[in-house]
C-alpha cells in the first residue's frame, strides 16, 4: 500500500495565493507540530525552556515557538518533531507536575503574512492596535480576525510580518476574507 | 386654515393622521387615589383605559418618571402578532390581537393599525420543523397561521432573498396575515387620552422613590411628587421594573438589557409586509411613512442606558443586505434603545406578589408591543377582581419554583 | 446650458475641466469641485423640490449637511435614495432629480464594495477647519498618532467660505501648508470625505468615508465604494464647527431663501452667485460678512435686516459700500410663486412688529445666529447647557477624553479658533502624558473685532394671516410654528411629545436646523426657560449612512463563516447535498443521477442496515478533558456516573443545564485514568466547553482539571453496517475486531501505515459499527482506504439524513431537534443514564420540582401512522378527537408534536419520534395528526421500532 | 463598542467577550436540601441592580479566562475587574439581602 498522503485544508486555495503581490503576501504553513500544555508555575522549568509568562507574547521554542495563551496555557510548535514526538515529549516533562497537553497539531492552521501592506488587510478585521510600537516581533495576540478567532503572532518590528493561527474549519473562511480584504492592494486584479 | 397654494398633489409618505386638538392635562397629583399604576408606558396605560372602561374604575393615577409613553413604548418596532407556540402565550397574544382590530374604534384614535401579516423566516430544517410546530399549533389554537414555501414567500415579499446560493437559504416561512404593525405613539397617546377623559390623572415627571408598606400591604407611593396613598398598586415599569421590586423587597426573575432598533429615510415601497428571521437575525417592516423600521438584537449585558453597541447594528445591516439586497442604499437614519425587562423563560410575569394590594406586570422582553391592549384588559380586571384574569394566570411568579415555565426560547422563531 | 449665476473667477473649482451632469430630465455643466447644490445654482435653479406634505416649492437653504431643502434621487450611476444635493460631489453622467417625499431603492442588487477598517490613534480630531487643523498640528508635531478626518472633499472648513487671511495671506494657503505638513508626520492618518457619524464609549468614533463616490463611473471595482473607519482614540477632538441658525417667519421655505454663511460658501468655495438682488435678515453681526462679500462679488444687497434695535458695528462699513442697514426691523414672509421676489420687511420693537414693505430680491439670506454641533459630545453622553446670549445649546462638561473646541464650543473667532484648538490639542496630550510639541506656532490672524451682542429670536411674529401656518420650522417635515402651538395646546409639555406631535426633527437631516428653534419656540409658547425645555435626544448616525457601508464585507459567502471538515472538498466532488448545521456545512445526502433525497436516502440506510455505510462525523464536538479530577468534573456535570467507567472504554453520556433539562449529550471516551474524550453533538461544541470553562473556572477553581477543544483535531468516520467489521478488519489487520477481543462501547489505538488511528466501538444506529479517528491531515488518505477496503461490500457513503433515520429508528434522540430545552432525561426515556448514586450533580435538584412529577410530562414516543403511508411533517401536532372522531372547536387541546418522522427502509413504512403527554402511558392508543386537513390516524408505540433487543449491534 | 479589561490580555473590544450576569451566586452545598424556593432562586432569580453590579465576564474570544467586574449598569462604566483568585473588593458589599424588607 501507499504511504497515506497528507491534505492541507488549503491547497484548493493555493493558486490564488500564490498570485497575490510581495506588499500583501499570503502563505499557508506547511503541517507543524502543535500541541496545548498546561501547568503553573513549574512550567519552564519542567520543558527546560523559557515560556513567555507575560500575557500576549510569544517566545521561541527549540524549533518552534512557544505562545501564551493564558495564565497556565501555552501552544508549543516544532518543525522538527511529528505531532506525537512532540506531545510525548512535553507529556514526560509535565504531567508528572499535574500539568496536561494535548496534540492540535490539526486543530489550527498557520497563515503566514508578510508585506508592506498586511498590516492594512488585517486592519480590516482586526481591532487590536497592530502598529509596530505596540504590537513588534514578540507579541501575540488571540483576537477575532473578521468572524474568526484567531491567534496572531507579530514576527517582526516593523509590521510586515505576522502568523496567524486559525481553527481548521474556518481556514476556508479565512483565506477568502484575507484574499477579498487583499483585493485593493492587487492592482493587476482585473475585477 | 388652508396653508397655502398646493399646487402639487401631497407626496407618498407625506401622510399622517393629525392627533387631536387636546389629549390630556398635567395635573397635580391628588393625596389618594383607589389605584396607582406605576409607569405610564402601553401597559399602564392600556390597564387605566380598562379600568375605567371595563370596570368603572377611575379614581386611579398613572405615575410617568418622564414623559407618557417615552420608554419601550416610544422606541419599540410595532409588530404586533399572535403566532405563539404555547397554548398560554397564543391566549394572551391572539386576545390582543383581537383588541387591537377594534382599538382605532375603541379609543377614537387613527392608531394606523395595519394587518400586514408577518413572515418568520425558516433557514434551517430545524426551523423548519420549528415553524411547522408553531404554525399547527397555532391552527388548533385559532390562530391564523400557514406554512408557506420559498416561492409562497416570494409572492407575499417579493424583495426577500430567496434565492439557494446565499449563506442561510430561505426554506420557507410561516404566516401569519391579521399581524402587522400599528403606530406606537399613536396607540400610547389614544389611551391616554380615553384615560384622562375617564377622569384619570396622568402624572408625568413624576418618579418613585419608595413606597410607604403596613405589614403586607403597601399604603402609598413615596414619589418626586410626594407621598401618594394607593389602595392598589399596579407595577408596569417594563425594564425599570427591578429598581421599583428592590424598593418591595421583591425578588423577580428578570434582567434588563438594551435592545436597539433604527430607522431608514422614506422610500417608496418596497416591502409590503413584516419579515422576521431568527438564523439571519432581522426584523423588519417599511412603516406607514415609507421608513424601514428595523430591530437588532439584544444586547448582552445588563443596561439601563436606552443605548447599546454599535457591532449590533453593523451585525443588523449585514442581515438585512443579506436577506434584501435590495435594502444595500438605503440609509440608517437614526439608531436608538429601549431598555428590555427578560425572564428566564421569554414569557412575562403578571400578577401577585408578596403584598396583598401590589400587582406585578413584567418580563415582556420584546414582546411587550403587541401585548398592549390584552395585558391592559387583564391586568385590569386582576386589579379589579383581585384575582388573576384567565389569560395572566399561567404566568405567576411562582411558576420559577414548580417548574411549570411557559418556556418561548427553543420554541418560537424569534421572541419578538 | 449655460452657468449664468458662475462667477468670473474665484472659487475651488476646477474651471478647466467641464462636467455634465442631469437634473430633473435637463443637462447643466459644472466643473470638478462642485457640489449638485452649486452646479445647479450655477444655473440659476434653487428649486430642488415640492414638500412633502403640502408641495410647497423648496430649495437649496445651506451648503452643507444641514441643508433641509435640497433632497434629491441619484439615478446614475446607481440608483441612491435621498441624498441632499449640497453634499454631492458632482461627476460626469451624474443623474438627479428633486424628492418631495420618498427616495427609490435600485432594483438590481449593488455590486459596489464596501469595507470596513481599525484604525489607533493618541489623538483624533473631528472637523479640518480652523481649531481642527491647529489641534491636529499640534498633535502631529509631539509625534502622537493623530487621525484628522473631515467630512468636505477638502480641508478648511470654514477658511475655504470666507475671505480670511492667516500670515497676511488669504487662509487657503495657510490650510494648504497645514495639509502638507500633516502629510509628512508619519503617524497621521489624514481623511478628507469622511464624516464621524457616531462617537461612542472609550474613544470609539465611526466615520464613513466616501472613496470614490465622486469618480462616478471612473470608480474603480475593486476599491471599497465607501469605508467605515473604526477609530478608536485614546483622546478625541471635536472641531465640528457650527450650522447656522435661520429665523421662523412667514413663507420662509420659498426657494431663495438661503442661511446667509451658505450664501459666502457658494460664492467663495464654489464660485456661484446665489442671486443678483439680496436682502439679508440678521439678528447677529455675521450675516454682515455675507452682505459685504455678495456686494463685492456684483450682488446688489437691498438691504441688511437687523432685528437688533441698536444694530452692529458693522452697520458703517456697509454704509460705506452703500448698503441700505435697517436696524430695528425684521423680514415678516416673502413673496413669490417658485422663487422670492420680494422680502417683506418691517419694524420690530419689543417683540411687537410695526408697519412694513416689499423689498425686491431674488435672494433673501438669514441669519439668527449659530448652533454649535455637539453632536458627537451629545452621543458621548455629555450634558448640553443653553447659552442665553447665543442662544444655543453648548457644552456644559468636560469629558474624560473627549473635548470640544471652536465654533463646537462656542468659540466663533478665527484667532480664538486656532488658540482654542492648539489649547485642546496640548491639553489632550499632555493627559495622554504624551509632551506637548514645543515649537508650535499658530498662524496670525487679524484682531477679532468684538461683536455686538445677538439677538436670540426664534420667530417673527406672523403677521400675515396665515397664523403660523406658513411659518416653517422644520422644512422637511412642513411643521409649522402653528403645528408647534397646537401640540401645546393639545396639553403637551415635553419637547419629545412636541417633536412626536409635530414630527419636528425626524426626517432626513434630524432636526439639525429645526430642533434649537423648536425648543426655543416652545420655551416661549410655554412661557419656560429654555434650558428647562432641552433638546430631544442626539442619536446616531450625525449623517444618514448606506446600510451596505455598514455591512462592510460581510455579505454573500463572508457573510457568516462556513466551516468545513477536512473531507469538505470530497463531499462536493461526490455531489453531496448538504445541510447547514449551525456554522457547518455537512453532507446531508450524496444523491445519485437522477436520485432524489427520498430514494438516495432509502438507499443509504439499506446499505448501513444491511451490508456497511460511511458517514463523515468529524463536525461532532471534541474536547479532551484531563488532570487528577477530570472525573470528578465529569461526575458533577454529566447526569450519569463517568468515573466508574474503565480505561478503554466509551460510555454515552447526558448533561443537563441547571434547570435539569437536557443540554446536550454525546460518548465519553477513557483515555487514562485522568484523561478523557468527550464528543458533544456538532451544535453543542462551543456551548459545552464554554459549560465546562465556566464550572471549572467560576464555581470549582480547586479542581486539578484542563478542558482544551479537539474537535478539529480528529476526523471521525462512523463504518456503520453488518459488514464493518468485514472493512476494519482488512484495512487495519494488526487489530483483532472480533467482538469478544473489541467489544462493544471499547476503543483502541492502532497505526495505519504509521500515523495514529483510533478506533471505537459505538453505534447511532443499533448496527454493528467502529469509529474511526485519525488526524485530519490525513482524513482524506484514511477515508479512501476505507472506501477502497469496502468497496466489495459496496460501502455506500451517507448523510445526516440517513443518519437521522438510523438513529430515529431506534429511538435515540437528536438534542435540538426531539428536544427544545424543556425536557429532561427521564422524559426522553433516558432514567437509566441518570445516577441514582451520586448525591448531585447538574440539574439533579430540578427534578425534584413539582412540575417534573407531572405525569402528563412530554414523552418521547414512537409514532406509526396506521395508514402505513402518511410520512407526518416534522412539527406536526398531536391531537385527541372527541368520541364521535370530531375535533374539537378551537383552542383544541394538543397532547404535543412530531420532532422526527421518516420513511424507514428497514420497517418498510413511515414512522415518527414524538414528545406525548404522558406518552409512555398512551402506547398501543392511536391519537390523531393533522396533515393538510386530514386528521392521520397514528399509533403510539415504544420510540424503539427496530431492533429492540439490540441484537444487531455486535454483528 | 466599549473596551472591557480583561485582567490578563487587557483592554479588548466588548465582542471578545461573553456576559455572565451576576457575579457572587454560589451553587448551594447541598443541593439536595434547598427548599424549592430556594433552588429556584439559585436558578432563576439574579440581581437586576441598576447602577454599580457585580457581574461575571469571561474573556471568550482571548484567553477565555473567567473574571468578576464592578459595573455601572446604567453608564455600563467599568470600574474594576478582578481574576477569580484576587480578592473581591465589593462582593460582600454589593451582595446585600434583597429580601430583607418583603413581607
């Protein structure tokens, strides 16, 4: 038998995003390992591993990024691990703390934006305060992004580079609302 | 007096009934009266225009913190329908609706009652089956009600979207033709005015502050105006009804939030009946003006500001383009709040309470509108006999302890 | 045609380009900054329209937004109802006609776009006149985030309407030099075209800008028609100026009656004679600017009405341009048939108007003093005071982050203007603790020349005969001083009954000329001071706003999120029909050529009855529950006990709210010791972990226990037939799926090529069944392998619908739909999932209210019609007939409804789920359904009709 | 659109939120024992208090985190908001017995 191949919830979408211009670029994060842990305080100690404690922020993480997502809640990335590697990996380290994790590697999907202009799409829909001075490489954000709940991600100081991380079923909803909220900075649209 | 040359024909939309010449006077509360009613809204004052006409009782005031039917009454979207699932709801409801086909005869005022009929939009089949509940409920009640198809909805609104390609397709309605709308301040103003000819004092700028109590019995009404003696008291304070059962000692189950609605400028019509719809959340009607009149949803936390969000209206225009694409330049003219009084089952709570002589009318939420005339008449007569008129009676106070709610959520199609 | 009313020279207008436009059938030209109003006044039209009620010509009365004459219809480019002609920018192809009454709404559906935008800023200022443009300078110079938006298509506000000068230079080219200066700090957003409509809670302020309504139908598609900006300040400025005031008399609606500020914007700004003979009625000195600017520009002003018995300072410098100045006097009504020709003017002393004449004039300009607009304040919730000398409703607080300055505040000098915004402006920024920018010089205007004071008059007494009839308050409305009078009358002494009465103030432009004369009016009808009559309510929008422009972008597909599992995109390639089920979209059925729903789904419930069917269950809620005291969680909010369930194994589950009806239910999976999977129904997702957060967090915080939503972690595909266990076995062989090695209500985990499967003996169809769950990465890989290794016993993939018959046909029930929150588990027949055991848990103590004992509670119940052929509408009710099988008369009493009805494969006729009146005591009882005028008989039966003894579930 | 202080993310649009009435409602120790009257209450019957009101709001959109606030139901001004495991300022003061005067 074959090997099972993988299905991005995006691919049918892939095609016009690739045709969006540089100042509003638009990607789909390949599949990464995500996972939700939970625990109080002892938390960096036990994944040997600063977590960001402050709320809003997000740190790195071995290959991939830690982001808090509440007082003793974080979502944990790895490029490198499978989704099960990485789960039993933060499994060893905190349950034995009362902590807990849960593999979503599948529950969200990255969209990765970066630009000039992004800054404007995701103003459209997005009422916190995005500007570089407030919200710079570093912080995050879970917030609504249009009708979605969405966690977003600043990568960079100057505002033109953000991730966002939005439930599997809403992706398609997303993509269509990030490529309409686009459309006025695509000048080659012939609508 | 003949204002002038009128060389042109008056215009469509120009046309309003004029009130008459005298409606009431503002007089000085008197030391006593046989009955106070708290709030001179509909409800107080349809229960003043049936104490006295029903009854002979006009030794009565009406007390008005503000202005005579400034609260949900001056703010509140007219649709008036009987089409309630439950059997104690469709009583109440389709016995005013009976009142209102006679009230412009009854109170000799032009109220522009208008029998329309009303259209609740099923998006879902399980508003389908919702709907189909209701309306066969309703037949068996003698109300009139019919399940109609998308192309039935078509040819009584033919502005409706009923085309398959959008979000939440319409899959049919149901229909109630003798519901409509009527002209609130009109109707507030016709009570009024039979009210104060009955010889009963309508008090405005007149706001309680406490209430003077003898064991189990109120003796008067501490108000901005002084103490006034009351030998009963009748509470119809809608949203504000809670400051006034705090003043008792009363407990009731009821929460005020806002509730907005708003206006669009005269248009010719377009939209010949009413539309509700649950899963796309609008109501709406083009009143006698030619305004689309429309109501949001409710706010979600408790407010006596008589104002609310602005994402609700935003969230409102949204339904409405969806639902009439044909509303999309239409302008929103005016955006305003009432302030409305929920209980926990969507059903309101009338009659006794802890104090012999002190009624309870309350938890209307967005039906109080079309409930006008019917809860007047029952409540006037509970007042007068001392006992729960048949059509009030299921909805006590004590229905939260047995059980026995009289639960509208999970059945209509929308509450308003 | 020609533009005879067009200056020579001056004005903002473009004059080398021509536009062409059409009003009311006829062709006119103007030129590119030109509104409709000024092109059409260019041509020498003032009238627009007849009124409403009484077709009384009306015209264009002001310039700007508070116009109340010059309503009219766009036609092209697209069809716009009821805009007033003085705030349209003029295009090419522009088609308008005059509306007395009602606007008409486009036919075709509008293709425009619309969007919405957040914007942050330290400080927003509203209004880019005068005391807008020096706080916004202000602002911008500290380095603060600063928005200033305007409603006009260009800065100046005020300055672009007059002959000001700032540095010894007309005030243009200090505006200009103030734009350009904005325009590079960096940190200022900068909106011309955009009007602040609303001004809410912290800092909140909407406005909507118009982007390309005035490219016409050069507009491009794919830029939003117009934009609502979400602006959110932490310190907004309001600099919105003041809307002229007119004076009531008689006939004062006749086309050619003009507020004298209007009369100084069309000439200066636009460049139009508003007529050629002008009489200007005052009560104030700032109509004196009007007289000499007109009489500058060739107009030759009759006279200067001042109803001021002393008159102005200004009376000499009109003396000396030869202009007549009549102190003491007031216009009394005009005459004309469409247009004035003649101002009637009298003596006015102490109230008392004496002996008067006709003046000729084609232009009569008014002017009772100046209105700030507090709007934005007012819908802030900041109180207003009257203003005795001025006459006018001003602010009478300070809000915390909101402050008024200029004409909005009262302030109606240039230099006053320019300090008071620059005070404001520090002021605001120094409480942000943003430093105040040091080098900040305001331009120098010339000396303020101290006004004489106003005269605050509402009305000129109506001596025409015509008792205030004629005397217009509200134009819109054609209400009249007499209508006003006659409210009081009527015994009303409220200025909201008065409004009501008079419908004063609700047309298009809301009261913004008509609501200070109204309560000025009826202060004195009522011999009240005015402060104690107030103002009606200040509601948004200022303006009136599209209802698209506030849909923004979520119309059509974006209107409400679709959501979709993984296997979405196989769904359509397979032509499934499908079902919105609260945000999802889900299969209902998957129809053959030529197959309608009734055949495809007998089809696919003989093919799970009878050989194996494949349903995409992913959108069922998933929530994976752990910590030491998940069971305790568990025990307490589901009605059965979930504790002494084992590791690897499934119990099905109900929760209850606290009310004890029924909220949701679902399967509860063991994972671990202290870790559990829940499945809700695909409705119940949000709402049961939101249930769970709320208990956990709110009332038992000591709980060691985390919720965290799996739902799209997990595709779930239900392999339901006698022939599954024939598919699990192939395509996972490692596992042993005999039953006595997998049992029933068991799970286990396997691999398949690798990735993580699980599987799960559970059935929602009384059929042998195995769930099977695997990452949604790949669901689509996993779904087909399943297919493929079913594909010999013709595995037939099928929808909710079938899905419902399965499950009806066993009785179980769907929450929401054989429920409606008012029943509890015992009423659907579930008493054996409700712990006798444990002392509480959610909703246990509502069963013990006395109308839970009720035996005439609502049962679910099994219905067969005894025609064995009538499929019961789902909704239908339930009736009893009388002993000679007639119904009742209305009300006939209902012993409850259908919640589910189908056609069964399987019983080979149609049968129903139905909430009874003490149902379970009437089975065996036939009652009756009406169905289109028939009374159906049925039968009430046990709500199993198809494997009672369960024997088919272990294959 | 009001801005609410989440006590962890901070200031954040009203529509991030879910309202949660009032604040301060136990669930009876013993549910068993409550009179019906008294069940009701628990179930039913929350404050309706115009003017300053402890309520619940959780953060749903955000950190979905629960906590407890002081608000002016008439303004809707906020004047504090508290996590659930900070002391509660007002509770004791705002939860007085609303059925002390009743016959």
């Amino acid at each position: 038998m074959a090997e099972l191949l993988r299905t991005h919830p995006l691919q049918a979408w892939s095609t016009a995003l690739e045709r969006l211009p540089d100042t509003v670029g638009i990607t789909a994060e390949p599949f990464v390992a995500m996972a939700v842990v939970r625990l109080g305080a002892a938390a960096s100690e036990a994944l040997d591993a600063a977590l960001p404690t402050v709320p809003n922020t997000w740190a790195q993480h071995g290959t991939g990024r830690a982001v808090w997502l509440g007082p003793d809640e974080w979502l944990l990335s790895s490029t490198t691990e499978t989704p099960e590697q990485l789960e039993a990996r933060i499994r060893a380290a905190v349950v034995p703390l009362g902590g807990s994790v849960t593999d979503v590697s599948a529950q969200r999907i990255g969209l990765r934006l970066t630009g000039a202009r992004v800054r404007d799409v995701l103003a459209k829909g997005c009422s916190i305060d995005l500007h570089p001075r407030v919200f710079g490489r570093g912080n995050s954000a879970q917030t609504l992004l249009g009708q979605a709940g969405v966690v977003l991600l600043a990568l960079s100081d100057v505002g033109d580079d953000f991730l966002v991380l939005v439930r599997a079923s809403f992706a398609g909803y997303l993509a269509d609302w990030l490529l309409d909220a686009a459309l006025e900075f695509t000048p080659t649209h012939d609508s | 007096m003949n204002p002038g040359p009128s060389h042109a024909p008056r215009t469509p939309g120009a046309d309003l009934p004029e009130h008459p010449d005298f409606l009431w006077r503002d007089p000085e509360p008197k030391r006593s009266y046989d009955v106070v009613i708290v709030g001179g809204g509909g409800h107080g004052l349809a229960t003043a225009h049936y104490l006295a006409k029903n009854h002979g009782i006009t030794n009565v005031a009406v007390l008005e913190k503000g202005w005579l039917g400034g609260g949900n009454m001056a703010r509140n979207t007219t649709i008036i329908r009987s089409n309630y699932l439950w059997d104690e709801s469709s009583a109440i409801y389709e016995q005013s609706l009976k009142l209102w086909e006679g009230l412009e005869e009854d109170l000799g005022y032009p109220i522009l009652f208008s029998q329309r009929g009303v259209l609740n939009l099923a998006h879902t089949l399980q508003d389908v089956r919702d709907s189909v509940r209701r309306v066969e409920a309703n037949k068996l009640n003698g109300v009139d009600a019919e399940w109609l198809e998308p192309d039935e909805v078509r040819k009584v609104c033919p502005i409706v979207n009923t085309s398959t390609d959008i979000r939440y397709p319409v899959l049919g309605a149901t229909y109630q033709p003798r519901a409509g709308i009527a002209k609130h301040d009109y109707v507030a103003w016709g009570f009024a005015r039979r009210a104060h000819e009955a010889g009963i004092d309508l008090i405005q700028d007149c706001e309680v502050t406490g209430f003077a109590t003898d064991g189990n019995r109120v003796t008067g009404v501490q108000t901005t105006r002084g103490t006034i003696a009351a030998g009963t008291v009748a509470l119809c304070a809608a949203g504000h009804t809670s400051v006034l059962t705090d003043m008792l000692g009363i407990r009731v189950p009821v929460q005020s939030h806002p509730l907005q609605a708003l206006v669009s400028e005269l248009l010719e019509p377009v939209h010949p009946t009413v539309v509700m719809s649950n899963a796309v959340h609008v109501y709406v009607s083009q009143a006698h003006k030619g305004e689309l009149v429309m109501g949001a949803g409710v706010d979600s936390y408790n407010g006596y500001g008589q104002r609310g969000a602005f994402h609700v209206i935003e969230r409102q225009m949204a339904a409405a383009v969806e639902l009439f694409p044909v509303f999309a330049r239409a302008h929103l003219l005016r955006t305003w709040a009432g302030i409305v009084d929920t209980s926990p089952d969507a059903s309101p709570i009338v009659g006794r309470t802890p104090y012999d002589n002190v009624y309870l009318n309350c938890g209307w939420g967005t039906g109080g509108f079309k409930a006008t005339p019917g809860v007047g008449w029952a409540l006037a007569h509970t007042i007068a006999h001392g006992e729960p008129h048949a059509n009030v009676a299921p909805f006590t106070l004590d229905r939260f302890v047995t059980g026995a709610l009289v639960d509208e959520h999970g059945a209509a199609a929308v509450a308003h | 045609m020609t533009s005879p009313f067009r200056t020579a020279e001056g004005g903002r207008i473009d004059r080398a380009t021509t536009l062409e436009f059409t009003f009311d059938g006829q062709t006119h030209t103007g030129h590119p900054g030109d509104t409709l109003a000024s092109a059409l006044l260019a041509a020498g039209r003032h009238q627009i329209a007849t009124s409403i009620k009484l077709g009384r010509p009306r015209g264009i009365a002001a310039a700007w937004a508070e116009d109340p004459g010059g309503l009219v219809q766009i036609e092209e480019p697209f069809p716009e109802p009821m805009l007033l002609a003085t705030t349209v920018e003029l295009h090419d192809g522009l088609v308008a006609h005059g509306l007395p009454g009602q606007g008409r709404l486009a036919e075709i559906s509008d293709s425009a776009r619309y969007d919405a935008v957040h914007h942050h800023v330290d400080v927003l200022v509203v209004g880019a006149g005068p005391a807008g443009l020096a706080a916004a300078l202000t602002a911008a110079r500290s380095g603060a985030r600063v928005a200033l938006v305007d409603d006009q298509s260009e800065a100046g506000g005020s300055l672009l309407a007059g002959t000001d000068r700032l540095d010894g230079a007309p005030a243009p080219e200090w505006v200009a030099a103030a734009v350009a200066e904005l325009a590079g700090h960096p940190e200022v957003l900068h909106l011309q075209r955009t009007t602040a409509f609303g001004s809410y809670d912290d800092g909140f302020v909407l406005a909507l800008e118009r982007r390309t309504d005035h490219l016409g139908t050069a507009a491009p598609k794919h830029v939003s028609r117009q934009r609502v900006w979400r602006l959110r300040a932490r310190s907004v400025v309001v600099a919105t100026g003041a809307h002229e005031r007119p004076v009531v008399f008689s006939d004062n609606d006749r086309p050619g009656t003009m507020l004298a500020g209007a009369a100084r914007t069309f000439l200066h700004r636009y460049g139009v004679l508003p007529g050629r003979e002008a009489v200007v009625f005052t009560t104030n000195d700032s109509a004196y600017d009007a007289a000499l600017d007109l009489h500058r520009a060739g107009v030759r002003v009759q006279a200067v009405v001042d109803a001021r018995p002393v008159g102005s300072p200004r009376r000499e410098e009109c003396e000396r341009a030869g202009i007549r100045v009549l102190s003491g006097a007031v216009v009394t009504g005009t005459q004309g048939v469409e247009r004035v020709t003649h101002a009637l003017v009298a003596r006015f002393a102490d109230g008392e108007v004496g002996a008067g004449s006709a003046i000729a004039c084609d232009l009569l300009l008014v002017s009772g003093g100046w209105n700030p607009a507090v709007h934005l304040f007012s819908q802030a919730r900041g109180r207003l005071r009257y203003d005795e000398v001025l006459g006018a409703f001003l602010p009478a607080e300070e809000l915390e982050g909101l402050s008024v300055t200029g004409a909005a505040a009262g302030v109606f000098d240039l230099a006053g203007c320019l300090a008071d915004g620059q005070r404001v402006a520090r002021a605001a920024l120094t409480a942000l603790a943003v430093r105040p920018p040091g080098e900040d010089r305001l331009p120098t205007a010339p000396e303020p020349v101290t006004p004489a004071a106003p005269l605050v008059l509402w009305r000129v007494p109506d001596t025409s005969g015509a008792g205030g009839h004629t005397s217009f308050v509200d134009l819109q409305r054609d209400a009249t001083v007499a209508d006003i009078e006659r409210a009081v009358g009527a015994g009303l002494r409220s200025i909201e009954h008065i409004k009501r009465y008079t419908t004063i103030g609700t047309a298009h432009d809301q009261g913004k000329t008509s609501g200070v004369l109204t309560s000025g009016i009826t202060a004195e009808l009522l011999g009240i001071p005015v402060q104690a009559t107030g103002t009606t309510t200040f509601r948004p929008p200022y303006t009136p706003v599209a209802f698209a422009a506030l849909a923004g972008r979520d119309r059509g597909r974006l209107f409400d999120p679709e959501r979709v599992t993984s296997l979405h995109d196989w769904h359509v390639a397979a032509g499934a029909v499908f079902e919105d089920v609260g945000q999802w979209k889900r299969p209902r059925f998957y129809p053959r050529p030529g197959e309608g729903m009734e055949a495809a789904v007998l089809r696919e419930c003989v093919a799970a009855r009878t050989g194996v069917g494949i349903l995409d269950g992913s959108t069922l809620g998933k929530i994976d529950v752990q910590g030491p005291d998940a069971a305790v969680l568990l025990d307490r909010l589901y009605t059965n006990m979930i504790s002494s369930l084992k590791v690897g194994s499934v119990r099905y589950g109900v929760m209850c709210g606290v009310d004890g009806m029924v909220i949701d239910d679902g399967t509860v999976l063991r994972l671990a010791e202290d870790r559990f999977l829940l499945l809700t129904t695909t409705g119940g997702a949000a709402k049961v972990l939101d249930w769970m957060e709320e208990w956990a967090q709110t009332e038992w915080p000591d709980l060691r226990v985390h919720c965290t939503s799996v739902t799209e972690q997990w595709n779930t595909f239900p392999v339901v037939g006698p022939r599954s266990r024939d598919v699990i076995g192939a395509v996972f062989p490692q596992v042993d799926v005999a039953n006595e090695a997998f049992p029933f209500m068991t799970w286990r985990d396997t691999t398949l090529d690798g990735v993580p499967v699980r599987l799960a003996r559970i059935s929602f169809s009384g059929e042998l069944a195995f769930e099977v769950y695997v990452n949604p990465w790949y669901g689509v890989a996993v779904w087909e392998r399943l297919l493929g290794a079913g594909r010999p016993c013709g595995i037939t993939p099928y929808g909710t619908e079938t899905m419902h018959v399965l499950r009806a046909e066993k009785g179980y029930p769907i929450i929401g739909q054989d429920t409606d929150g008012t029943v509890t588990p015992h009423d659907l027949g579930m008493a054996w999932a409700v712990s006798k055991k444990k002392p509480d848990f959610v909703g246990k103590r509502s069963f013990a209210r006395q109308a839970n004992q009720d035996p005439l509670r609502k049962q679910l119940v099994g219905l067969l019609p005894v025609d064995r052929r009538t499929v019961l509408p789902e909704g239908s009710q339930i009736v009893e007939l009388h002993p000679d099988g007639q119904l009742p008369p209305p009300p006939v009493p209902m012993l409850g409804h259908v919640t589910s009805s189908y056609r069964s494969a399987e019983l080979a006729r149609p049968f129903a789920l139905a909430l009874v009146k003490g149902g379970r005591s009437r089975i065996g009882d036939t009652v009756h359904v009406p169905v289109d005028g028939t009374l159906v008989p049925v039968e009430v039966t046990g709500s199993v009709l198809v494997d009672p003894e369960g024997a088919r579930r272990d294959g | 659109m009001q801005l609410i202080e989440c006590p962890w993310c901070g200031p954040r649009e009203e529509v991030e939120f879910h309202y949660g009435g009032q604040a301060h409602v136990p669930y009876p120790d013993a549910p068993a024992e409550v009179s019906d009257e008294e069940w009701a209450h628990y179930v039913f019957f929350r404050d309706n208090t115009k003017g300053r009101f402890a309520e619940r709001w959780c953060h749903s959109a955000g950190c979905r985190r629960w906590f407890n606030a002081i608000r002016d139901t008439a303004t809707y001004r906020f004047e504090s908001v508290h996590r659930l495991d900070a002391p509660q300022p007002h509770a004791t003061e705002l939860a007085r017995s609303r059925r002390s005067t009743a016959p």
